[in-house]
C-alpha cells in the first residue's frame, strides 16, 4: 500500500512541474551537450539514416498487381513485375498522392516536377535488372521533423529534438529470394517486386542509438497516422538502413568512416544495432585498427553486425532516366489551370486541406486547447481521443484531474495489460464518472485506483456509484474520526511524535492515516489535522 | 491480281463481295508459301489466319463487320508481342518465348478483324538496317529476285505444310525447324553465332557466284517490307528507331511511315531505344498508310507516353491530281547532299524538288546544322538504353536459360546472355554500360542528350520559318547488294544507312518514305519527306500528291509465281 501511494505522490509533484522541467531540459541539452551525453570515452558517433516505407496502396507503383502481405507465392505478379518484353510502367496515382502526402507531413518541399531513373544491378528477384527509383529529382526534399527523446531511467521528461529530411523518393520493391544452398537453388517470389515504396533519407542528425530509434518511432506514428504506410515493421512495411560513423570528440562530426547497417526491421533493433556499431568502432580505433567502408546487416538474435559485402567491390549502378514514364507533376491551386481534368491532376493544396493532422499537429493543438504539457501528449495510441472524448462529454471537468487520473492511473493498467486505451474494461462513461466523484471530491485518487483495479483484475461491471456505495468506499471528510486515527498513531509512536516535534523527521502520519482506512481518508483533512496536533514540521539546521 | 492489290482496294473488294475472306486469306497463304525463300516471315501463322479468315467470313455472310480491316491480311514484325504467338526479336535468346498479351498495336489490328498472317524477320532486336543480322538468317529483296529455289522446295514445303498444319499452336515451333534447315541449305553466313563474327574472307559471296547474289531488303523491318511487297500481307506493322520502317520500305519499294512519336503506342513492342521507338506502317500505298494510322492512333492507357489529346483522323485525299500546292514550302535541306549518295538518288531528288516547284509551291533551301552529329549522338544514347533494356534477358522468368550452368546466379546470367546475344547486341551492351559509368555519364550520356537537343532544335527553327515539309532521299543510294552489304560489319552499315532516317528520330518528327523510281540498277528509290509535330494530315498529303505524279511501278509476283 505504500508502494502506491508513493506512486501517487510522485505524479502529483511531476504534474506540477512538468513543463518548466522540459523548458530547462529542451535549454540545457543544446547540441553539445548532446554530444558529449552520449559521448564514450572521448568517443562520438554520428547516424543518417534510409527508411524504406512500402506506400500503403491497393496495388503496385507501376502495374494493377495486388500487394497484400503473405499472399500465395507468386500470385500478385503482372506482366510488369516480371519484366516481360514491351511492357511498361505506368505510375500508379495513388502512391504518388501518399508520397506528396507524406513530404508535406514531413515538412518537406515537394518538387513540382520529380523524374524517374533506373538503378542497374543484376540480382534474381529483380526481374528487369534494374529498379525505377528517383535518383536525380525527387518527389519531396529540406524536411524537418520534431521527435521526442526520453533520456534513460527518465520517462517522464521527454527532450523535443528534430531531424532533417535530405530527401523523399519513391521507387519500386524487390522481389523476394529464398537461397536452398543444399539444392544449389534460389527460390524466386515477385509478389513483393514493384511494391511502392518511400525512401526516406535524413541528414546525419542523429548522436545516439537511442535518438534514432526515438525518430523512428516518431516517423512510423506519423505514417500510421496519415495512412502513409502501415508500419508494421515485423512485415518490413518499414525497414531502416543506417549510416554510422564515429569520432573523436572535438573532432569534426561525420569524419569517421561510414559503415552503413541495412534492413533492421524493428525499433529497438534500430537502437541496438547503432549501439553495437558505435562500441565496435570504437574498440577498433582504440586498438588503432582502420574501420572498413562497408556494408552490415544487424543480426536481431545475436544483437551484432555482420559485414556483408565485400568492402572492395564498389557498385557502380549505371543511372539513366527511365524513358518510359514522363516527369511527375504536382499542381497547387496557382499552377492548376482550367484545360486540366481534376480528376488527372494530382493538387498538393487538396492533398493538404484533406489529409489526417499529424502527431505533432495533435500535440499541440492538445497542448493549445487543454493546456497539457507536453509529456502528456506523448500519448500512446488512441489515449488522445480517449481524453478528448471524455473532456467533450463534460467540458466543465477539471482537466487536471481527467489527465491526472488518465495518465497516471488508467494508463498503468492498459500498459500492464498491454492494451489499448479505447480496449480498456474502463470505458468512456465508467472513466468520466470516476472524474466526477474525484471532482466533486467523494472519492479519492486511492479508492479511483480502486475502482479501476476492480474492471481490470475482477471482471466487475456495476457502474461506478454503485460500486463505491456497495464497496463503500467514500471519502471520510468526518474530522472527529480521522482526528481519532491520529491520536492512536501518536500514542502508538512516541518516538515519532519526539523527532516531529525536535524538527528531525517527519512523522508521515497523514499517509498512515489514509493507509489505515484504505484509502477513503481525504488526504489534505489528514494532513491538517496532523499538522494542528503535532505542529507544522519544521526541519532543523 | 489480287495480291498486287492496295489495301483500300482490297478492302473494297471485300466489301463488294467480289471475294471473300477465306478465299482471300488462302491467296495470301500460297504467296507465303512461294516466298518462303525470301525469309520474310520468322513464325507463319497459317492456321490463326485461316481462323480468323473464316470467322471473318462468317461476320461478311451476316452482313456484320468488326470494323474497316475486317478479313484483311497483315503481318507483324516479330518485336510486338502477341499472344499465344512466338516473338522472338529474331535472338536466340527469345526463342519459344510466347507472350502471354497482345501488343496495343496488335490488338488495335485484331480488334477490327484483321487477319494475322504471321511474324515477320528483322534484324536482332531491331539492331541493323539490312535484316541480315537475324538469327533466323536474312531477309531478301523481291525486286530483281530469282526465285531459283522455289521450284526445287515445292515439294518439300508441301510436305512440311500438312504436318505445321495438322499441328495447331506449336507452329512456331516447326517453323523453326524449316529455317534451321533452310539456313543450312541456302545460306550458310547465319547461324546462332551472328553474322557480325564470320570472316569477310569466308562471306557468301565468295561462295556463291554472282548471279546468286540478291538484294538487301533493308531493315530492320524488311520482313514487314517483304510481306507488303510480295502481296503476302497488304499492311504490315514495323517499328521504327533509326529508319528501320523508311530504309526498307525504300529499298522495297513501298510506303513506310514513321509516325509523330507518342501517337501510336508502344505498349507490346519490344523496346530497342524507348525515347526513340515508334511503331511504324508499311502498306503499299499513301492511302493504305492512313487507313492505317486511322486504326492504331490514340492514347493507351498502358503507355504514359502516348499523346492524352484525343486523335483526329487524317483525312483521305480522294482526288490528289486536284491538291493545289499553291502556298505550299518544301524544304531541301543542304546537309542530306551527303558523301555516298548515288547519282541516281540525287537525280530523283532533284526531279522530285523540280515537280513540287512546277506545281506551284516554293522550294527552298534549308539547313540543318547538327544533322552530321545525329550518328554519334544516337550510337551513346542506342547503347544506354539498350543496355539497360537487356538487362531483363537473365534466363530467370522467360526465354534462353543455358544448361549446365548452374555454378551460381551470376554463371547462369553470363552463359545464358552469351548464348542468346548476337554481337551486335553484345557489343551495344557493353558499350552502353561503359557510356553510363558514374564517372562517364556526363561526359557521353548527358552530352549526347544536349546535341540531341540541338539537332531536335534544328528541325523545330525550320519549320518556324514557314517550311511545311521537308523532302530528302530516305538512303543514299537503292536497295544494295547482299555481297557488297557484308564487306562490312553491322555497325558500319547502320551508320552508314540511318545518315538520313535517323535525325527524325531523334526529334520525334513524323515523316514517310515514299517510292519514287528505279535505280540504274532497276531497284527502288525512296524519298522522305518530313513534318513538324503531329502534323500527319499535311504530310500524308503532300505525300499523296507526289505518289500519284510519279506513277512507281508496283512490284507483281502474279507473273513469276503465279497467281490463284
């Protein structure tokens, strides 16, 4: 019991200073003591990263194939896809929309006009032996997204960071090879090839495992949230490749060689295989050994990198624009004129008037309309329209008291349970009606707990009142009864009451109080009256 | 008599009742039989056409009509795929490679019930001007021919007939049976190694006595050029790069026309240089030529490059002797008085410039600065792409896969690619490669791009100032002899060859090749004329009326082989 209601006070105390907390860490961590945070041993490393986002479309960038994930081998495959002679590409609209979409949620400029080239390298899950990417004009580029970055053993506090975006391009998938070495066979699957994806490239703005990770998280909420992309990293909706580099503190950034990590599919894999690079470069430099300019793949079960490609044999990928697809335009409301059909124009100020605000978006306009800070709207899925649901039921209750017991209580259930918010047994009109009895103050924040722990561990589902009334659990405001409590608790302890009293320690009898009646003793009753019978603890110098 | 016959004659025959879809269709098939020697077609679909003849005739009988070219033999040069049909690209490594769709091209023929006589032989994946470089062998020039072997096969080709016959779908594969022998029989140069490697020391016409030489049909469309000329076919679809539709067509006498790029879609047609390739027609006739724009034109939604404006037919001229030229511009360009072309080319030239003048339309002189630049600019950009279009031919999803290969991926690609490549093909690629190189992108690819620019700039400045047509030689001299053809290598021959074609292409200019009179030797002359943009309905016309003035002798086999 006092476990929780340490729990209890320690959220009251964050509450209170939560913002002005962030305000002083967002100063204080400036880009050098960034730097020098997650600095080893005079050591430094500098991360870019490449996420390949497939584009959450009905069917492929080029051709009408289908793209569902684990379709039956082989099945969503067109003429296309298998580069059969004389067909061509012709780009799907939508993947295009979903990329000028996701450019503008990234705050990237999106180029009016974006070309097509071909990448050539011989592999046998790329039937054309080339793939159509955009190499030399991409469709979006100069974005900038805000992150968040809880420093470790600290998640409360998180530090608002940002990333550049280098650029935006769209390009097709591979297929899928499944190497039989027994057989001496490759086994070919197209029904990944000519997928849409998104290359996402940022700028080396990253100094820790842990930020890039943070950023990945933030751009996968983004995409879902959007409809960009559907984020499931474990199906390689998103698949990351980082650049990582390492150097001396006080050096220039970015001067060590780069070694880049290909295809880690899951966040903390993102963190992890970073992590690692950063601790092998080093022991490599350390022993004055020379850091090989090549390419990695992160081993998830081993947590390590693994060289993949020999270091000499330098690619040489042949671009040529693709003849086959003319430039791709992007209109505004200005540059849109009347002999253009709407309905074959893509209009980057309708993509933006109709798209999904974005996190951040949502962030702030909770931040602007409720007052929360910003901790508070680093919500997990669904926990915001949870909140606003509950506040627009009700616009009159305490905000403070809705996100108090949202975040600090609710929400320590749905994690424990691992389930969304808008999935808990705690519902809407069961959670407002908590507010209300906490608002109205009969009930306390323990006996909220109470009810909560009642939906979730005992599959209770009278209604609130009448569970406190049944259970009765409400608030004890009767002064003669706590005072009652109090005077047994000082005749209990006389030793308390001596060190009190001679400013030593305090006696904490408040917290017994409500303690001894589980809960149901108003905690600022209690506290007044220990403080009229012992006298105000003062601390002695 | 039939088989001399124009396209809009034909089909007016057909519409008169004075024939018949089948009896037409088995016409058409006697002459494919009789012309198998001259190795235009690569796969003969016989039993499609006779299908689709009688199913024709069946529409005819209910007085019902899939549209303008409903019975009407045509031909298809083995670069556009069809279904359930071989298209080979003339290479080994196509060989029994059988689409699984219809080219736009091909089912925009189809769908108005034209009748499918069968593939025609090209140079490999449309890489040459002569149709030599085929691994299916050459093709031969009707005019002048010999038909020595005829006779002697008669027999034979009977009995080949009955077994491709009683054996429906797999005649692609007999036929190949039949060429392979015929090569070995007839004309030993061609083989799976290529032409491009045999010795000149060991060319045929060491072999052969003079009399046995031939004429070259040009290419890389000769087998659709063959077809059109011998009565095989009465349209034929080519496919068009550097000339490849107007060299032949030239050469054999009959109209080739190479359209606006972006009219006709490219959806099916097996890419040699995609920014460059049009797909080309070959009729015998101006007239025939515009019935068959009129069919295939428009946008494909399976093709981004086609033109989304909706197609306005080009017109019919019924009566050409009343066209006034009054107001009309011809241009000569000065640069086409090239170095080769043969007198009796110029002289052609010359008299055709003297007709348009003496009926009244301003002939002037013009220049075309960059055209000398057009062989090199293409020989890079020719070899980019083609690399890059090679690139599929892996031996993994469709067509030549080498045995006993199996080491790893990367033996199998290189055995299967050196297998089924000719040299011409391996060299393009591997120049190609070379050209787009990080470190020599800029200096060959980018640079070819900007005097493509130029040259593409130079025919736009023309017509800005008021030329309407232009009119040059489509090759420097008559359709060539196959022994003085092979003293060099493809390469030399293309760029000898497409000197006039070629600048078209690269600024994606409609023009059409149109015969005009013999050689000293008694072969075809062709002349060129050329327009801006989209600009088909004054250049068919103009075309039109040159075509009625100077009366060609159109090619008859009904003498020499007789006619049913």
């Amino acid at each position: 019991m006092s476990h929780t209601l340490g729990r209890y006070r320690r959220f009251t105390s964050n509450f209170q200073c939560s913002y002005s907390v962030y305000r002083a860490l967002t100063r204080a961590l400036h880009h050098g003591q960034r730097l020098s945070q997650n600095a080893r041993a005079g050591w430094e490393t500098v991360v870019g990263l490449e996420i390949h986002a497939q584009i959450a479309s009905h069917s492929k960038l080029f051709s009408g194939a289908g793209t569902q994930f684990a379709a039956p081998v082989n099945n969503q495959v067109s003429f296309l896809d298998a580069a059969l002679p004389g067909t061509l590409p012709v780009l799907n609209r939508r993947c295009a929309e979903i990329g000028v979409m996701t450019g503008l949620a990234l705050g990237c400029h999106i180029n009016r006009e974006s070309r097509f080239d071909r990448k050539h390298y011989f592999y046998a899950d790329l039937p054309q032996g080339y793939q159509i990417t955009q190499q030399r004009q991409p469709l979006a580029e100069k974005g900038e997204i805000p992150y968040y970055f809880f420093v470790a053993n600290d998640m409360k506090s998180p530090t608002k960071l940002s990333a550049r975006i280098h650029h935006i391009q769209l390009e097709q998938d591979s297929g899928k090879s499944l190497q039989d070495p027994e057989q001496n066979m490759s086994l070919i699957d197209l029904n990944r090839a000519g997928m849409a994806l998104m290359e996402i490239v940022t700028e080396p703005d990253f100094r820790s495992g842990e930020e890039a990770a943070a950023f990945v998280k933030e751009l996968q909420l983004i995409l879902t949230t959007i409809g960009a992309c559907s984020g499931v990293m474990a199906e390689g909706a998103m698949r990351v490749d980082a650049t990582v580099s390492v150097n001396k503190v006080g050096e220039p950034i970015s001067t060590g060689v780069r070694v880049e990590i290909k295809n880690v599919n899951s966040i903390r894999g993102v963190a992890k295989a970073i992590e690692y690079e950063f601790s092998r470069h080093i022991s490599l430099l350390e022993k004055g050994e020379k850091i090989a300019n090549e390419t990695r793949a992160f081993d998830a079960e081993n947590v390590e990198t693994i060289s993949m490609r020999d270091k000499e044999k330098v690619h040489d990928y042949r671009f040529m624009p693709e003849p086959n697809l003319p430039p791709l335009r992007i209109y505004d409301n200005q540059t849109l004129s009347s002999d253009l059909s709407p309905d074959q124009v893509i209009n980057v100020d309708e993509i933006r008037s109709s798209m999904a605000a974005t996190p951040e978006e949502r962030r702030l306009a909770l931040q602007a309309k409720y007052g929360l800070s910003l901790e508070h709207c680093q919500t997990s899925e669904g926990t915001e329209d949870f909140f606003t649901a509950v506040m627009n039921a009700d616009t009159t209750r305490d905000i403070a008291i809705v996100y108090q017991l949202l975040f600090s209580i609710l929400l320590s259930f749905t994690n424990e349970h691992k389930i969304p918010v808008d999935k808990s047994p705690v519902d809407i009109v069961k959670f407002g009606d908590t507010v209300d009895l906490l608002c109205s103050k009969r009930i306390t924040y323990q006996v909220a707990r109470n009810i909560f722990h009642q939906y979730f561990e005992a599959a209770d589902n009278r209604p609130v009142e009448q569970m406190v009334d049944e259970e009765d659990w409400w608030i004890i405001t009767d002064k003669t009864l706590i005072e009652e409590h109090c005077k047994k608790l000082m005749a209990e302890s006389p030793k308390k009451v001596k060190n009190h009293k001679k400013g030593y320690r305090e006696c904490g009898f408040h917290k017994a109080i409500v303690v001894r009646t589980q809960g149901r003793a108003d905690p600022v009753l209690a506290r007044q009256v220990v403080e009229e019978n012992m006298g105000k603890f003062v601390k002695k110098k | 008599m039939m088989l001399s016959s124009s396209l809009k004659e034909v089909i007016n025959s057909l519409r008169n009742g004075s024939i018949q879809s089948k009896e037409l269709c088995e016409k058409c098939i006697r002459r494919v039989q009789k012309t198998r020697e001259l190795n235009s077609f690569i796969t003969e679909t016989l039993d499609i056409a006779r299908s689709q003849a009688s199913e024709s005739q069946a529409r005819q009988l209910s007085g019902s009509s899939l549209g303008i070219l409903d019975g009407v033999p045509v031909a298809v040069k083995d670069n556009f795929s069809t279904l359930g049909v071989q298209t080979s690209c003339a290479s080994a490594i196509l060989k029994g490679y059988v689409p699984p769709y219809n080219a736009t091209m091909v089912q925009r023929l189809l769908d108005q019930g034209a009748v499918m006589m069968g593939k025609t032989n090209l140079d490999e994946f449309a890489m040459g001007s002569g149709s030599l470089d085929s691994v299916y062998g050459p093709v031969r020039n009707p005019w002048k021919y010999t038909f020595q072997n005829y006779e002697a096969n008669k027999q034979d080709d009977l009995n080949k007939q009955s077994l491709r016959f009683s054996n429906k779908g797999n005649s692609a594969n007999h036929k190949n049976n039949i060429q392979s022998e015929s090569i070995k029989n007839s004309d030993s140069t061609n083989g799976q190694n290529g032409s491009s490697g045999i010795p000149e020391d060991m060319d045929v016409s060491d072999t052969r006595s003079e009399e046995c030489d031939w004429y070259v049909s040009g290419g890389s469309s000769g087998g659709s050029a063959v077809a059109v000329a011998t009565g095989t076919a009465f349209a034929a679809l080519g496919s068009d790069t550097g000339g490849s539709v107007r060299i032949p067509a030239s050469y054999c006498g009959v109209v080739g026309f190479k359209p606006t790029y972006s009219l006709l879609s490219r959806y099916g047609l097996i890419p040699l240089v995609n920014s460059l390739d049009v797909p080309g027609i070959l009729t015998k006739t101006v007239d025939d030529t515009v019935i068959m724009l009129n069919v295939l034109a428009g946008h494909d939604v399976h093709d981004s490059t086609t033109m989304t404006d909706p197609y306005k037919p080009v017109l019919a001229v019924d009566f050409p002797e009343k066209i006034s030229l009054k107001g009309l511009h011809i241009g000569i360009p000065k640069e086409y008085h090239a170095p080769g072309l043969a007198s009796d080319v110029l002289s052609a030239w010359d008299k055709a410039a003297d007709l348009f003048e003496a009926h009244g339309a301003t002939v002037s002189e013009v220049s075309l600065p960059h055209t000398r630049f057009s062989i090199v600019c293409y020989s890079i950009l020719c070899a980019c792409e083609v690399s890059s279009n090679m690139a599929r031919y892996d031996g993994i999803e469709f067509g030549h896969r080498a045995q006993n290969a199996d080491a790893s991926t990367e033996a199998l690609y290189a055995a299967s690619r050196h297998e089924g490549f000719n040299d011409v093909v391996r060299g393009r690629i591997l120049a190609g490669n070379y050209f787009l190189l990080n470190k020599n992108y800029d200096t060959y690819f980018i640079q070819a791009q900007k005097v493509r620019k130029l040259i593409s700039e130079d025919f736009a400045c023309v017509f800005s100032v008021g030329v309407d047509v232009l009119l040059t030689p489509t090759t420097l001299t008559g359709a060539p002899k196959y022994s003085w053809y092979k003293r060099e290598d493809n390469r030399t021959r293309t760029e000898q060859q497409d000197v006039f074609t070629q600048p078209i292409n690269m600024a994606g200019l409609p023009a059409v090749s149109v015969p005009a009179s013999l050689s000293d030797e008694g072969v075809p002359i062709g002349l060129q004329f050329i327009g801006p943009m989209f600009s088909e309905q004054k250049l068919l016309t103009v075309a039109r009326w040159f075509e009625q003035q100077v009366h060609f002798p159109r090619l008859s086999l009904d003498g020499i082989l007789g006619d049913l």
